[in-house]
C-alpha cells in the first residue's frame, strides 16, 4: 500500500474514532480548550435562499450545541457578495445582517477568499469588518479541515 493510501486510512481510522467519542461523550459539557464541536460551512452561491438554507443550519447547529461549537464561513465565488460591504449581485439586508451577528454575537469566523476578491477586483474596504481574508479560500477550508473542523458544503 502507498504512502497516501496509508495516510488516507490513518486520517478515516482517526476520523472514526473521534466520531464514536464525541457520540459517547456529554455534548452538553464544553471543555477547557474551548468548544468540542467545530464546523466550517463553504457559501459559494449567491441565491438568496440557498444561503438562508445555510444560515438556518448555522442556527441549528447553535441551538443544538450552545456555546459547544466554533462555527466558521468560508465564502467564495459568488457567495463572496454575503460578505461584501456592497454587494455586486442582488443580497437582501436581512442575509447580510444575520451573519454579522454570527460573528458578533456568536464568534462565528468569517473568511473571504482573496483570489475571488482579486477577480472582482475588491480590496479590504470592500469586505465586511467581522470578516478577515485568506489568500485562497479553498486553502482556507482544507486548513480548518486539518484543524478539526467539519467540513459542510450545501
């Protein structure tokens, strides 16, 4: 067996295990090194209800695990506009306040993509504040994933 092969089963062994642990485990108790449960949401779409979808699971997830979870938003392509100071493409005020108060009110992290913005363009000013900026996003997701964080593409 390959080297990659032999990393991939690693990775799914550990995968595995962590997952049986957590279901063991009270998820209602965080602990010390901050929240158990941590997942990153990719926004890559600019539909208005494909995003409201996505929010909608965020605010589950929240209600599920209260302040046992670290959320994080990548955006890229065109969902890029969510977190735009003004966006290019039709995005109601509504979307765009929810997920400043995922950062402000619930730390969500909030990443735009650098090469999306360069394609367009935009330079800091043109994101929002909450949000910081990785040169690639797609980099940005596989990171988080490296970290722990579960990976939800809608």
């Amino acid at each position: 067996m390959d080297k990659h092969k032999r990393n991939l089963l690693g990775h799914m062994a550990t995968g595995a295990s962590v997952l049986l642990a957590s279901n063991a485990a009270n998820a209602s108790t965080p602990i010390a090194d901050g929240p158990r449960h941590k997942v990153v949401y990719q926004i890559n779409k600019a539909e208005p209800e494909h995003i409201e979808h996505i929010l909608n699971s965020i605010s589950a997830m929240l209600s599920k695990y209260v302040d046992d979870v670290q959320i994080a938003i990548v955006a890229f392509g065109p969902g890029i506009h969510l977190l735009a100071t003004q966006p290019g493409r039709p995005m109601p005020e509504l979307l765009r306040q929810r997920v400043r108060g995922l950062a402000d009110n619930y730390g969500a992290e909030l990443v735009a993509c650098g090469n999306t913005m360069k394609t367009l363009g935009w330079g800091r000013k043109d994101i929002i504040a909450q949000a910081r900026i990785e040169e690639v996003g797609a980099a940005a997701l596989m990171d988080m994933q490296e970290r722990g964080y579960a990976y939800i593409a809608w």
